[in-house]
C-alpha cells in the first residue's frame, strides 16, 4: 500500500481544494412570462419551451 514519504503542506492542500467550491445555478428569464427559469428546461409558470406550450397550465 502507498504511503506518503512527507507530510502534505497546508498551501498544497488548500491549492488542491481551491476548485471545491459550490457555484449558483445558471438562470434566464422565459421570453412568455418573463419568470426566472433554469436555462433549456420548460418554463413551470407558464409551460412553454421555445415559443411553444409543451406542459398546459391553468
């Protein structure tokens, strides 16, 4: 089994974890109702996806 020679130093580490962060999903708004949406999926307030009603809503 492989063993470190040397302890890991502390700026190794966090370089290492630098790229661990969360982002916020990306949004857009839907050109219908003008809602905030996630980008390529079905509007869920109005129902539409690319000028055109996939999902009826009342």
């Amino acid at each position: 089994m492989a063993v470190p020679k040397r302890k890991t130093g502390r700026s190794v580490t966090n370089s290492r974890r630098s790229c661990h962060k969360l982002e916020a999903p990306a949004r857009s708004l839907c050109p219908q109702c003008h809602q905030v949406k996630l980008p390529h999926r079905v509007c869920g307030e109005c129902g539409y996806y690319d000028g055109k009603e996939i999902v009826e809503t009342d």
